[in-house]
C-alpha cells in the first residue's frame, strides 16, 4: 500500500509531488481527506483520521470515441464550500437535513469533468460531460482498492436479471476473488479496525445501474448490463433480451452521471443515521406534492386472503366481500390504504377490465366513504404495454400502483420507472417498485415515489430471517425506502418454523415484528397479516397503526451492523424507539439513556418486551407502562432473534 499524505484538517489545495500533481480535498471537519493524482489516470486514495481506507482507487468513462480519464489533461479546478439545510418531501429520518461539504470540480481539456464533494460522514464523485450529440458510454471505470482485511458485508445474483433479494454473503476480498459472482449495491465493508464504508449510488437517470466484481487481483472493479435492443416473448411479466448493444447506454453527450457515494464511519450507528443519498440526488421536480400521503397498507396476498371468524359470514378469497371486509379493518384502525394485488383484474395483461367478483369500481367508493384509499398491483409489463392506465385510475379514484417483476436494472428499465413516475404525478398517484432495484435517487425527484421492494423481506417466508435482516439498517434501508412488508401476528424461532399460505408466520419475536415498524424506513409500509390476527391481537394493532411513516428526528442508540439496532425516532413530540437482533446470543441487554427527551417534562413510555420465554417460545411478550423524564435510563433485552418497540408521550 502506498504512503498517504496527511495534510492539515482544514487544507484543501493542490500541490505537486515526485513530478505528479496531487488536489487534496477534506471534509468540513477534516476527518475525511481525499487525494487525487492526475497520472496516467485519474486515481484517487481516502483516508479516515490516520486510517487509509482506499488506495490508488481509479475512475474513467469509455466512449465509443474515446476514454475519459485516460493521460488526463486538467484545464481548471474549482473549489467551493456549502452549508445548506434541505427539507425533503417524504422526510424517512429528518424533517430537516443538512447539506454540508467540501466540493472539487475538475474540468479537463477534452470536455469533461470530475466532481468529487467531502462530506463528515463521507465523500462522492460523478462524471460531468459536454460532448456534442448522443454518446454511446462502452463502460464507466471503476477500480476500488480497499485496505487489506476488509469484510464484504454483498449480496451476490446470478446475473444481471435480479429482484434484489438475495441474502447477504459475508466475505474478504481473496475470498471474493474465487468467486466468479458479481455483487450489486449497496455493498458494505468492514475494515480491520472497526470503520465501515458503505458503498451505493444515487442521481441514477438514463443510465443502467452499478454491478461490481473482483477484478481478480484482490480489488473491486465495476461492471453494467449492456443496453437490450430487441426483446422477445415471456410470459405476462416479463420479456426476453434477445439483443443486446456493444455499450451500456446511450445518452446525450451534455450531462451529468450518477453519483457514486461512499458513507465512512468508525460508529456504525451513523450508517443508520446517513442521507447522503438525499443530498446527492436531485432535488424534486414536482410542483405540488400536497396530495403525496405517506401512509400504513393492509395487504392481503400474504396472508391469503382469507380473514375468518363469528363476523366472516361470507366465502373469503378475491371477492368483493373480502375486500370490504379489509376496508372494513383498515377503517376501524384508522390505515390509510388496501392494496389489492393479483386478481383484483380479469387478468394480468389488461388493467382497464375489472374481475367482476371483485368489483373494484364499487371498492374505490365505499373505500372513500371509509376514508380508506385503493392501491392496485400490476405488472411492468402491463403499465408498458398500457401507458394511459395511470389516466383512467385517476377517474376512478385509484391512490397509488405497486408494479411488479422488473428484475432489472440497465438502461431501458432505469429509464421505465423514471416514465412510470413522471407519468403517475401527472394523474396524482404514488408508485411503489415491487420486484425493483434498490432506491437510486428517483424517489427524490419523483417523491410519489414512494417504496421500492429490492429487499429479502418477509415475502420469502422461511428465508427471511433476522440474522439477515438485521442487516439492512445498515445497509439496504440506508440508502432509501423499502418494502419488506412486516407484521406478523403468528411468531416463531427459527428451528421450529412451519408457515404456508393462508397461515403464514415468521421467523423472530413478536416484539421483534412490532419493532420493524419503527426501524424500517418507508413512505408505504405494509401490514402484512390477517386482518383477523390483528383483531384478535388488539394492543399490538393499535400500537403498529400509530407509528408514522415519515420522521422529524432519527437517532440510532446502540447499533453494530449484522447483530442489533436500537433506534430512537421523533414525530411531533412523540418519541418511538424500535430495537432488534440476531440469532447469535440467547439474551441481549441494554441500558439506554433517554437523554433525548425534553427537559422538564414528564412522559409516559408504552413498550412492548420479549417475555421471558420468548427465545423459545417466539409468541412471548410483555406490555408495559411507566414514567420517564430526560436523564432517566432503561434496560433493554432482546431475546435471539427478538425486539423491542415503545412509544414516549
């Protein structure tokens, strides 16, 4: 590994060592320091306090006429510091953001330029071109050299065709080298001496998304699906690439190019905590977005649709008595949408021709007489084939689309979420990506956007499973919305786990269930079970309809990426705290600090424990109230694969 240099905290110039010109860039703290050496190529190396962290990493940009990057020739660098405060539409975190950091902008001779802005918790850089016409882009360059050691926290496809929803492997960079499998992002590593580097990409418009592999020499290289050109029958939901062209995009030669951003922090509880995929993307373009409602969805394909009991007097399935009798429950809990998945439809291949036995016109009316909103799946393929769907569900009253079975993320179908949102808007409705990539930036422009699926969630049944999931705080969910749909009502341990379809059951504890409304970040959060389980567990459906989607405050407590988080979240005056774990240990416990809270008040705390059986018996949980006051402290345990979920009033 190469010397780094360590300049002053506050320095930020340019200088020329051994013959070669180095433009160093920090962070407004100076914890975070990045050198740029203009060579043969355009290389860059980071460091965190007196920790290297990346190694003459490399950046470039193939043309079909030329590379970008190569024997650079710089004509200009510019510098500029900002200091602003952001406030999104859809607040996941923080009603309001910071926007703070030290920006790099290096024009070269050849009608580009480099961008690279520090931030405290980070850094990014994106290509900027001024080329004349359309370009064909052959491959974006990326070389990343991590310090020896590093733990790859990656999820690894087959191939380019993916959901997302593999299941995280956990590997060194020489054990990754064997492997002939890629990973996509985010990716999370983990250094020796504690740092993590959380690595993803935000800004992605008109262009495919960001694959990597072992460049077979111990570092990481970038790699993209090629551009289809012709496709081919597949089905209701999909279609076959039967073409592909020699590039991986074709793109007007003026623009700007994703952000590739990179979260460093030695205290884990900051991934949690980041937004740099928000103050990277770009800002929303969507003039009146009052009509945008963030909200709870009752669903019903995962627990069958057959609620049961002395008040089901009907034949329950995908029925217009089914359906009402979900109204019905969201209503009385106060839950703002039902979504209707397959079946509400004739078939899958045409939107425009109701199933009469579910009669989603007379749902949409007595949905509004309820004060409860219709949000309606479908395939990619069907809103493609059918583009004017987003104007006749506005005449009938629709809320929102889940669209489904993308599987795929080059240019073409980056391009077709970007359509399917703008189009929505237009017709004021909301869009969630199921069978998506993860969130990139588009949910900011587009803030109707409001879940993407990208996730192994609770779909997967038995292979959803906390050690797994207690990840994607960390990792996942930090980079944006996501629909994993929690809220299981029937709960077990791993190695007594039996669940099908309509009596489906997760993996962990019921408190473990109750605290991901708290943890996991969405602007559409899913109730995924019977509505005659939430009945029947009243106090636990009362306190999972109160949590809010959207957040003034967020503030991880204690957190250590792949075993817990306890995460303490403000709306108004209300504090929640959601906590979770793995499988690892029989018991964890905590003492938290509730320093947080408002001097000179007193709060009530509703939580909601592991019992004392519940790392058997997953069922186990206690309801408990007390009173608080800023300063106090209380003890947190988390059963194996359990949780903790609590209100502060």
């Amino acid at each position: 590994m190469k010397k780094q240099l360590l300049l002053p905290a506050a320095l930020c110039l340019s200088l020329t060592i051994f013959g070669q010109k180095v433009h160093q860039l920090t962070s407004p703290s100076g914890n975070i320091r990045i050198s740029l050496e203009l060579t043969d190529q355009i290389r860059y190396d980071v460091a965190q306090g007196n920790q290297t962290l990346m190694d003459s990493c490399v950046i470039g940009l193939e043309t079909a006429n030329r590379q970008l990057g190569i024997h650079p020739k710089l004509d200009k660098a510019v510098r500029q510091s900002v200091n602003e405060e952001l406030t999104p539409v859809v607040p996941l975190k923080f009603s309001t953001v910071t926007n703070r950091y030290n920006r790099l902008l290096l024009k070269f001779k050849g009608d580009y330029s480099v961008e690279f802005r520090a931030f405290d918790d980070g850094f990014a850089y994106r290509f900027l071109t001024d080329l004349k016409g359309e370009q064909e882009i052959i491959n974006e360059i990326l070389r990343l050299n991590l310090v020896d050691g590093c733990l790859l926290h990656l999820q690894q496809p087959d191939g380019f065709k993916t959901s997302y929803e593999e299941e995280y492997r956990h590997q060194t960079c020489s054990e990754w080298k064997n492997s002939n499998r890629m990973a996509l992002l985010p990716l999370l590593a983990s250094t020796p001496e504690g740092d993590k580097i959380l690595m993803s990409e935000t800004n992605l418009t008109d262009y495919p998304a960001m694959f990597l592999k072992n460049d077979g020499q111990g570092g990481i290289a970038s790699v993209f699906p090629r551009l289809p050109l012709e496709f081919g029958e597949d089905g209701d939901r999909s279609l076959k690439i039967l073409k592909e062209a020699n590039c991986i995009a074709r793109t007007a030669g003026k623009r700007s190019y994703p952000w590739r951003y990179f979260v460093i922090t030695d205290d884990d509880r900051k991934l949690i905590e980041n937004t740099l995929s928000y103050r990277l993307a770009e800002k929303n373009v969507i003039e009146n977005t009052s009509w945008i409602k963030p909200g709870l969805a009752s669903w019903e394909w995962w627990n069958g649709a057959i609620p049961y009991g002395p008040d089901v007097d009907f034949k329950a399935g995908c029925n217009l008595d089914t359906y009402k009798y979900f109204i019905d429950f969201a209503s009385h809990y106060g839950v703002e949408y039902i979504v209707m998945d397959e079946g509400w439809a004739m078939n899958t291949r045409d939107p425009y021709t109701p199933n009469p036995t579910v009669d989603v016109h007379e749902l949409i009316r007595y949905g509004k007489e309820k004060n409860v909103g219709i949000v309606l799946w479908l395939t990619w393929l069907t809103v493609e084939n059918h583009f004017d769907l987003f104007e006749t569900f506005e005449k009938w009253g629709v809320k929102g689309v889940k669209i489904d079975f993308m599987d795929r993320s080059d240019q073409w179908m980056v391009n077709f979420y970007e359509r399917v949102a703008r189009e929505a808007a237009k017709h004021h409705l909301f869009v969630d990506f199921h069978g998506a990539f993860k969130p990139a930036g588009l949910e900011y422009k587009y803030p109707n956007v409001l879940s993407y699926e990208g996730v192994r969630g609770m779909e997967q049944m038995g292979g959803c499973r906390p050690d797994n999931s207690v990840y994607f705080p960390f990792i996942r969910n930090a980079v944006g919305a996501m629909d994993y749909t929690p809220g299981a009502m029937l709960s077990m341990q791993p190695e007594v786990y039996r669940s099908e379809r309509p009596n489906s059951a997760s993996i962990g504890t019921r408190a473990y269930q109750m605290a991901l409304f708290v943890l996991f970040e969405t602007g559409l959060q899913m109730m995924a079970d019977n509505p005659t389980l939430y009945y029947r567990n009243d106090e636990c459906t009362r306190f999972i309809t109160q949590v809010p989607q959207t957040w003034d405050e967020t503030i991880a407590l204690e957190a250590e990426a792949g075993e817990y988080a306890v995460v303490a979240k403000r709306k108004g005056e209300q504090w929640y705290i959601g906590g979770m774990t793995n499988n690892r240990e029989r018991e964890r416990v905590f003492n938290i600090s509730l320093d947080f809270l408002q001097e000179g008040k007193n709060y009530l705390m509703t939580s909601f424990e592991d019992g004392i059986n519940a790392d058997h018996q997953a069922m186990d949980y206690r309801k408990q109230e007390r009173t608080l006051k800023k300063g106090d402290r209380i003890t947190v345990r988390l059963a194996r694969n359990g949780g903790f979920a609590a209100v502060i009033r």
